[in-house]
C-alpha cells in the first residue's frame, strides 16, 4: 500500500507541498505572533494595510493565464516554451497597468504618509509575483513540486528570521517590506535557474502579444479577482470605516486563521492538473472528496477555538484580546474553504469556470455589503461574521451545481 502511494503522482506531489506548507506556515507563525507583538496593533495594523492593499492588485497579475495553460498543458504539452513566453509577457505587461493605477490611486485613498510610502515601494511585488507564479505553472505541468515546495521552505526561514531582528532593530514597516522583497527576489531568481536547468527553458520576450491566450483566461482572471476581492476585501473595509488599530487586531486573527489553510493549498494546486487531465468525474467522486475533506478541517476548527483564548494573549499580548472572538468566528470559514475545494476546482478545470464567475460575483457582491452593513451593527467582529456567511454560502452554491452538472458520467470536453 505504501509502495502504491508513492508511486501515485497525485499523492506524491500533495506530500512535498503539504510538508513545505506546514514547515514554512509554522515557521511564519513566528511572524505572525512576534511582530505584531512588537509593533503594537497600530503599526502593524499599518504594515497590513500596505501588503493587503497591494494583493488587491493582484487581478493585474491576471494569474488566469496560468490556469489556462495548466489545463491545456496537462493534456498536450508540445508548446509549453512558448506559452511560458507568451505568459510571462502578458502578465507583465497587465502588471506593470496596475502598477501604474495603484499609484494613481494614492492621490484619492485618505491613508497615513507612512502607508502610501509603504504601497509605493511595495509595488514593484506585482511584478516579481507574476514573474514567479508563471514559471511556477512549467513545474505544476511537468508534476514536479519538489523544487518550489523547497523554495517556499527556504523564504520562510530567511524572511521570518531577518524580519524579527529588524523589527527588534526598528520599530517601521519599512524593513519589513524591503525584506519581503528581497526574499521574493531570490526566490524567482532560483525558480527561474531551475526552470532552466530542469526543462531547458528559453523564454522568447520577443514574440507578439498573445491576445488569443488572454481572451481563453478572461474567465478564470475574473475568477482570481473575485476571490482575492472576496479575501482582501475585509482589511480594506477596515481601514477606510476605522482606524489602524483595527485593521491591526483583525489582521492578526485572520493572520492566524489563515494559516489554518495549509492542507488545502497543498491539496488544490495537484488537484486541478488531476481534474483537467480526468476523461470523466462524477457528483458521486466530489461528494467523497468533500467528506474526505472535512476529517482535517473539523480538528482545526476546534483545535482554533479551544486554544485562541490563551494564545494570543499569552505570544502576541493583552493588547490583542480582542482578537481571540473574531479569530474563533473565522475558524468556521476555514471549514468551507476546504470544503468548496472539489466543487470549484471541477468546474474550472473542465471548462465550467463561467459558473465559477458567476457565483465569485454573487460572493464578491454580498461579501461587500455583509461587511459594511455588519460593521455597523456588530463592529470589528461583524467583518469575521460576514466571511462566514458568505463562504457557507459559495460552499452551497458550488456543492448544487456541481452535483447537477455531474450528475451522470460525462467525458470532459471543451465548450465551444
């Protein structure tokens, strides 16, 4: 049995990136204890603002083309130079775009001097992020997740260690950002050296815009804006309806109950390669995965609400209190984030992502107006009830459609 699952390329690859996962995620716990602590909710509220403003912009980075070539390259993979080309130069094209709007908007956003400081150095991530999570693509087709489950591992160990004597060295945001930069950096640096060892990449920048590969990921760009609109959105809220101090007591407990997503990142990006080269799935395959799913996320959620109380306060600081009720609220979020997981990603990956599109706008849409209408009702923990609500509400949408459309054995074919 053992020899079996190591042969199985699916469980193989879930295995070097759930341990780079959970090595790195413990070791960024550091971070997300320690230097809040240091820095008080204030001017960590502050330094979340800037990163949480900054991965808005994300959808510039239309991390859509990935998917699309993930799914095409997972079943023909002649042409993988090329698009691997042609990927790099769109994404970094539409990147340096939201660059451009990002600062634009610093004219109209009423943010401290620190803060637009901070997003304006900060920027130049979009770029570096699109330039890795492209290569990253080549290694997720070729089934090879070794490498980049090393290089997340590393990061962690480099930026977690220096950002702590920074901090203890200068109470700024700023050499927090510098140092997320540098790791960054390195890390497309040795993903790129690899690609070209592993794979005898050549990137052609040469060849004209591939505006055929843009339009087949319009949808799955939508997808990613609207989940990182949905995911992003709360601190953003935050900050323009309170104060940094708030945004510093909420960004720690959803600090903390993100990092309780470990085993579905490692499960979702071998999974969708699966799915897309999978000639037929079934409701009856999704409802299992599904039950297989909740075995891990049941005891985090527990394990989140029984141990928040002395936690935080005992590592991050009384100041934090007020933290320990809204990370408990979120610990039930996470359970439909893992449990959506084998709905969405059959949808997407078998040329279903325009019902993915529609329900990410009905979450993006409610997840804004639940927050605001809830911040005022309930406050800061209205923000965590609202991301409850609404990812109950996308794991019922996605769980029916699913169901209804893989209802009977069907051979996964294109929709022309």
């Amino acid at each position: 049995m053992l020899h079996k699952f190591r042969k199985n390329k699916f469980f193989k690859n879930f295995a070097y990136l759930f341990s780079s996962q959970v090595i790195s995620q413990l070791i960024s716990l550091l971070n997300a204890f320690f230097i809040p602590r240091l820095l008080g909710p204030s001017i960590y509220g502050e330094y979340q603002l800037v990163l949480n403003y900054i991965l808005l912009y994300k959808a510039f980075t239309v991390p859509g083309v990935n998917k699309t070539n993930i799914r095409a390259l997972s079943q023909n993979q002649d042409d993988i130079d090329p698009r691997i080309s042609d990927t790099l130069k769109i994404r970094l094209v539409v990147s340096t775009i939201g660059i451009v709007l990002m600062l634009a908007s610093l004219f109209i956003i009423d943010y401290s001097t620190n803060a637009k400081y901070g997003i304006l150095f900060f920027c130049s991530y979009l770029l570096i992020f699109s330039a890795f999570d492209s290569l990253k693509s080549l290694f997720i087709v070729k089934q090879n997740f070794k490498v980049f489950s090393k290089i997340d591992i590393y990061k962690s160990i480099f930026q977690s260690g220096v950002s702590i004597i920074a901090v203890l060295i200068s109470k700024s945001i700023f050499p927090l950002i510098a140092i997320y930069l540098i790791t960054e950096i390195f890390g497309l640096l040795f993903l790129y050296k690899r690609a070209v060892k592993d794979f005898q990449l050549k990137v052609d920048f040469g060849r004209k815009l591939n505006f055929k590969l843009i339009k087949d990921s319009v949808y799955f760009s939508f997808i990613d804006f609207l989940n990182m609109l949905t995911s992003r959105i709360d601190i953003f809220v935050i900050s323009i309806l309170a104060d940094p101090k708030s945004v510093g007591l909420y960004a720690l407990a959803n600090t903390i109950a993100r990092k309780g997503l470990i085993i579905r990142r490692a499960l979702a990006q071998p999974l969708f390669p699966v799915y897309a080269a999978k000639e037929k799935l079934t409701a009856a395959t999704l409802n299992k995965h599904c039950l297989m799913l909740a075995i891990p996320s049941i005891p985090i959620v527990g394990i989140i609400i029984l141990t928040s109380q002395y936690v935080i306060p005992g590592i991050a600081g009384e100041e934090y209190l007020e933290s320990v009720p809204i990370l408990n609220a979120l610990a039930f979020f996470l359970l439909f984030h893992y449990l959506v997981l084998p709905y969405s990603t059959a949808l997407e990956s078998n040329y279903n992502e325009k019902l993915s599109l529609i329900i990410g706008i009905f979450r993006a849409l409610s997840n804004l107006i639940l927050n605001v209408v809830l911040f005022k009702v309930y406050g800061l923990i209205g923000i965590a009830y609202a991301s409850v609500l609404v990812w109950a509400l996308n794991f019922i949408l996605f769980a029916i459609i699913s169901n209804v459309k893989f209802k009977r054995k069907i051979s996964v074919q294109p929709t022309m």
